[in-house]
C-alpha cells in the first residue's frame, strides 16, 4: 500500500512485523533453527549448526534485497534466491557450513514457517489491541449503563435501551475474540518441516526427531504431519482476523450513524485537522469509522482468496500457495489498523446526553407503545392490547399529540391506571428489561477471568 494511506488504514506495528525485511528476518529464524535442530540429532555437524547461528546474527545486514527482489520473479518464490544468498553470508565465515545450509527443507518449509512466527508476532500486537478495546469497553459500559438511549431496529427507533448496554454488547464480541485467538493458537503455531513433498526422504530415518527439534526451537507445536497442501491453518488465523475486523466494522456503523447531524448522541474525538472538509468548514466527518469500513469492506475479499487457495493439488500447490502471500498480510495490517482506530474512538468518545433525551422524546411517546401495550395485555388480553394502543397511535400521529395523552383518555385504559401509573409507563428508564443484568453478567466474566 502507498505510505500515504498506510496512517489511515495499518498499524505501525503489524505492517512492520510484515515487512519485507521483517520477512526475511523470520526465513533466517528458520534457517537457524533447522540446522540448530540438525545438529542436536546428529544430523549435521555442531560447528556447522554454530557457524550457521552466528551468521544469522548479521545477515540481515548483508542481504541484497534489490537483487533478492528480482531473483523472486525468476525462481517463483522468495526462499530460492534467498537460500542462496544466505549460504554465501555463512561461506564467509565458515566454507564447510555452507555446505549444511538448509539441509533437508525445501522452499516451503522455510516460508511456511516463517509465514508462522509472523502470524505468531502479528497476532500479539492484534492480541494487545483487542485486550485494550475489550477493557476500555467495559468501563465505557460501567460509566454509561444508566444513559438511557433509543435502541433502532431497521434503523428506525424502536425501544429503549442504554448507551452501557450497547457498549457491553461491544465488549462481549471482543471477549469472543480473544477466546477464539487462545483457542486456535496450538493448531495454528505449528511448524512446517516436510522436504520436497512431505516424507522428509532426505534426512532418511532422522525426520522426526528433526520436526520434534526443530519446533522446539522455535517453540512452536510438532505438527503431526506436514500440511504443504492443507492451508486451514493459514485461513484459521486469517477467519478469525476477518471476525475481529467485521465486528469492528459493526460497531463503528454503530458510531458513524450516531454521528449523522440529525442524531448527534455520540462522536470520534477531536484533534486538529481531524475529520474536517475540504470546502465546509462546519463538518465534522467520522474519519475512524471510515477507515475501520474500509477494512471490513476489504477483508472479506482477501478470505475469498484464501478459502479459494485452499484447493491445491497433491502434495504442494501451484499458485494457491502464492495467492496467500497477497492475502494474509493485508488481513493482519487491516485488522491491526481498524482495532487501533476503535481504541481510540472507545477511548475518547464524547458523549451527548442531552441529544440522547431529545430523541427519545422525538416520536412524543410512541417509542412507549409496546410498554402500554403490554402493562394493558393482563387486564385486556394482549391481542386486544395491540389493537387498542395501534388505534392510539395512530391518532396521536394523526392530532401530532404525545400518544400519553391519548391512552389517558381511553376508557380501557382508565379502568385500571390512573394517571400517575401511565405517567410511569411512559418513562423510557422504567422498561429497560433485564439490560442492567447483562451489563452485570459481562463485567463479572471480566472479573472472573482476571482472578
């Protein structure tokens, strides 16, 4: 992506974790920690596995990435022309080591893993940010349970709920979140060690100790067989990824439409030069929320690719594989950058209380109906209920009268509340359900969990 736009839509961060240098940084990793696990079998000579390690620690320095960038579109991947470059870096220091520079692996297996310890890094940054939303989430939802707002349904107003409601729900989805990350973490961060078509021939009778030790090394799981042609590992992480960025998405919809000039109940924080217009000085524009739109637009394209590439052929694939390369790190860096911009929306949101009144009040009461409707069913039958209130509706629309007057002056009605019974019906604060009880239920799994 243009560095223009990388401040709006990434986060510094994962688009580093994902960089080209960053990249080859973690095939170095790798190629370390195979010989490192070679030679603890016996497989390659101790001084090798040394000379290999303490090359690495200036490699990064020494790699020609303009010439590594061109060899790529010759050889098909990166690992090719990279393995060759590498080799020649440890040859400086050690003739006889070169010679035991990724003995065994193959392309893939370099790459694969690589792709690993990025999503690996990737996902704590991701991780971090979400437990930062998730906390901030809930004491958003603690200081502002009792701020009664409509709730809208079809986008229309339909009841009354809470402002700490709505941020509970938020905070609920982001808990969901950081369960699914713990709970895919041993699948996903496995190591890939298969040679060229998964046996592992080249290392005869030492595969598998070799794997054992060469995840070791890299604390990451022993695969229990090589998965060059299964990718749901690769399109688990970035599942899970697309879930986070549409629930984002969701919320800042939520944001963004309370923003609108006629609703005005909430907004992005201010800074200087945030938000504004070109040509009309009185916008304020939600610009978090169109970055975090833009991401949750975007993402769910880039996992059309990955679930796409899992259909690869036999043993490894021919440009399923390489269609991941696009895809997987545009997820992270969108994801990371929509969770960054959230946090700071959560953080610095500016509420308006007094807006939140006034469009309560808007319809005069007929966001009450269903309260009187069914204050009335017990003593009327719900069916007969709903019509009486429908009827009243109706005509407070028709006389541009708060519905409360009408239901005063039904006989229906006065045979069983007096005034001051409707006047409590009517109140938006008297029919919030069992919210404050979910608010409740979500601060305490946040307790419970911090125990």
């Amino acid at each position: 992506m243009s560095q223009l736009y990388a401040s709006l839509f990434y986060q510094k961060e994962v688009t580093e974790i994902f960089s080209d240098q960053a990249l080859v940084s973690y095939m170095i990793q790798a190629e370390v920690a195979l010989a490192q696990a070679q030679a603890q079998v016996g497989v390659i000579p101790e001084s090798a596995a040394t000379a290999i390690s303490q090359s690495a620690q200036f490699a990064i320095e020494q790699i020609d990435f303009d010439a590594l960038a061109v060899a790529t579109g010759l050889a098909g991947n990166i690992a090719i022309p990279f393995v060759k470059q590498f080799t020649a870096i440890v040859k400086q220091q050690d003739e006889d080591a070169a010679r035991y520079v990724h003995w065994g692996a193959t392309s893939q297996d370099i790459l694969d893993t690589a792709c690993i310890l990025q999503c690996r890094a990737g996902l704590q940054q991701i991780e971090s940010l979400i437990q930062q939303c998730y906390r901030t989430a809930l004491t958003q939802a603690e200081q502002y349970r009792s701020q009664v707002m409509i709730g809208r349904t079809w986008l229309q107003q339909a009841l009354p709920i809470t402002l700490g409601h709505k941020l509970a729900r938020w905070a609920s989805a982001f808990h969901r979140d950081l369960n699914r990350i713990d709970a895919m973490k041993s699948r996903v961060f496995t190591a890939q060690l298969g040679g060229a078509v998964g046996s592992l021939a080249s290392l005869q009778d030492q595969g598998t100790v070799v794997v054992q030790a060469f995840a070791e090394q890299l604390q990451l799981s022993v695969p229990t067989c090589t998965w060059h042609g299964e990718r749901d590992r690769i399109v688990e992480v970035a599942s899970v990824l697309a879930m986070v960025t549409g629930s984002l998405g969701k919320m800042a919809r939520d944001w963004s439409l309370m923003m609108q000039t006629e609703i005005a109940e909430v907004f992005e924080p201010t800074a200087k030069g945030r938000g504004g217009s070109s040509t009309m000085p009185h916008k304020r524009n939600p610009v978090a929320a169109a970055s975090v739109l833009a991401a949750a637009n975007r993402v769910p394209v880039l996992m059309s690719s990955l679930y796409q590439s899992m259909v690869q052929e036999h043993e490894r694939s021919l440009g399923g594989w390489h269609a991941e390369w696009l895809a997987l790190p545009e997820i992270f860096q969108l994801c990371a950058g929509a969770l960054e911009r959230t946090l700071d929306v959560l953080q610095g949101m500016q509420v308006n209380a007094e807006n939140m009144q006034r469009n309560l009040d808007c319809t005069q009461g007929l966001i009450m109906a269903e309260a009187m409707m069914m204050a009335l069913a017990p003593h009327i039958g719900r069916l007969q209920a709903h019509h009486v209130v429908e009827v009243a509706c109706k005509t407070a629309v028709e006389k541009n009268i708060h519905l409360k007057e009408v239901m005063t002056e039904l006989d229906e009605v006065q045979a069983y509340f007096d005034v001051n019974q409707i006047e409590e019906i009517f109140k938006p604060a008297s029919y919030l359900g069992n919210i404050q009880d979910q608010i409740d239920a979500v601060l305490q799994e946040a307790k419970g969990e911090a125990k």
